[in-house]
C-alpha cells in the first residue's frame, strides 16, 4: 500500500523539478540564423549586442507599429493616378518598398524593392519619406531596436 503511495509523490517531485528548470531558463542575447528569402534577403548572423542592428520581423518580440495600422500607412502613402502616368493599360500594380524602423520610431534607409510597369514606385517611396509620424518600435526583449520592414502597395491604374 505504501508504494501506491510513493508514485504520485515522486511523479509531483519530478514535475516540481521541471518546473523550476523552466523558470531558470531566461532569453538570452544569442547568435541566431534567420532566413527571409522573401524580399531576396540571405541567411545572416545576428549580434545583439550591436546597437546598430537591423532585426526582420520574423526576429523581434513586438513588431513596430503605425499609429493607426500598417492599413492607415499604406493608404497615405498610395498615390492617385490618372492618365498621364505613363500607363497604356487598366492593371493593378503593386510596388513594395523597404524601410528602416528606428528605436525612436522614425523612417530611415528607403529601399525600393519592386516598381510597377507604370514606374510609380518612386513616388510610393517619396510619399512615404514625406510621413512625419513617429512609428512604435519594434522591441527585442522590451527594449527597443531598428526593424526593417516592407510594404506591398497595390494601385490600380486608370
């Protein structure tokens, strides 16, 4: 009887142990290889301890934010087309841009990453340069670190 006893009692011991195990382990600055083939990016090492580091958004706990949405973003900086920009055809066009999300949540390191046939990827990219709002940062263990990130834009052209 007493060895019915003695099972549960070393299984919560075990359990306990684990727990406890789990607790100890804590995030630490790490070398870690990430892969975001997407937008033509290769595999890369990360040093964390590089204030200067660009993080992916597949790398950061928090990712950086527009006041609003990142839907709010892209609707102010799609351009109004009309017949005069060099579009022969009815299409929709999508442009994706790349840019730098700095820890005080400003824009830098403007990238255009793919252009449209009607060639409005340059005014995308000068629009969105233009946005003065601040952005939220994205966060790497609840401190703040530069983040790229992309934007597709669709535009539909007349």
């Amino acid at each position: 009887m007493k060895r019915i006893y003695y099972i549960p009692l070393l299984l919560l011991f075990f359990a306990i142990a684990n727990a406890q195990q789990r607790e100890k382990k804590s995030v630490k600055p790490k070398t870690i290889i990430c892969d975001f083939h997407d937008l033509g990016f290769k595999e890369r090492v990360i040093n964390h301890q590089d204030p200067n580091q660009i993080y992916y958004l597949t790398e950061v706990h928090v990712e950086p934010e527009f006041p609003g949405s990142a839907t709010a973003f892209i609707d102010k900086i799609t351009p109004v087309t009309t017949k005069s920009d060099n579009c022969n055809q009815v299409s929709k066009e999508r442009i994706i841009i790349y840019f730098v999300v700095e820890k005080d949540g400003t824009l830098t390191s403007f990238n255009l990453i793919r252009d449209s046939e009607c060639k409005l990827g340059e005014k995308v990219l000068e629009t969105a340069k233009q946005v003065n709002q601040k952005w939220k940062p994205g966060l790497w263990n609840e401190k703040p670190v530069r983040t790229g990130y992309a934007v597709a834009v669709t535009i539909n052209t007349p």
